[in-house]
C-alpha cells in the first residue's frame, strides 16, 4: 500500500536536487504524478492539490538535500518501490522529470543514476544537449 507522499516525494526530489525549480520540471512533476496515481491505485490529486503538496514540503526538502542524512532519505524514498512495473514507471517518471528543463545538471544525473543502481537498471548516465 503506497501513499500520496510515496510517489510524490522521488519526484520532487528530481524536480529539487539541482537547487534550481523551473516550471517545466515543475510541470512533468504534476503530469507524472497523476499518471502514477492511477498505476499506484491511489485518488488522483487536483493540479492545484499537487502545487500545495510541493509547496508545503519545499522547505523540508530543502533541509534534506542540504543535510547531512541526504543520501539516506534518498535512499528510503527509493527503496520503497520494489515491484517491477512500479519501479520501472517511477524510474521513467523520473527521467522524464530530470530532462524536462533541456538541461544537464550532475546532480540530477547522480540521482538518476543511483535509482537505476538501486533498481538493478543497466541505462547509460544521462546527458540532455539543448
């Protein structure tokens, strides 16, 4: 059983880890979320009601990527997912987030390339040239 907060928060970390929130990331979050939400069985959020959990948890996830528990929040919020279809849909969904600013940022790349590690992905690191 997956919450609202589950499947949301590997997304914003995606959407945060670069420390710059741009609006077409911000966008693939909210699109990706409610198609998650139907695979995940979970009530879909409202585009707004996706704007107020992001906003809501900014800060906090501000602290954890800035922390020193970083890499261990990471890893719970990805470890999560272990079925296949789930872990294969969150990994897309988070790719698809990471390139929807048509920008290379490392740490995105880190990200992306952790969950594929975790998930047993065998993907090449990614790189978006604009």
């Amino acid at each position: 059983m997956f919450s609202h907060d589950d499947i949301l928060m590997p997304l914003a970390l995606t959407v945060m880890i670069d420390s710059k929130i741009k609006d077409p990331e911000l966008r693939e979050f909210r699109q990706q979320a409610m198609a998650l939400f139907n695979l995940f069985e979970l009530d879909p959020l409202t585009e707004e009601g996706l704007v107020e959990w992001f906003s809501a948890k900014e800060a906090e996830l501000k602290d954890v990527l800035t922390g020193r528990r970083k890499n261990t929040e990471i890893l719970r919020a990805l470890t999560r997912f272990s079925d296949d279809q789930h872990v294969e849909a969150m990994y897309d969904a988070m790719v698809t987030i990471s390139v929807a600013d048509k920008e290379y940022h490392r740490e995105e790349s880190d990200l992306i390339k952790s969950a594929a590690s975790i998930w047993g992905f065998q993907r090449p690191p990614l790189k978006v040239i604009g």
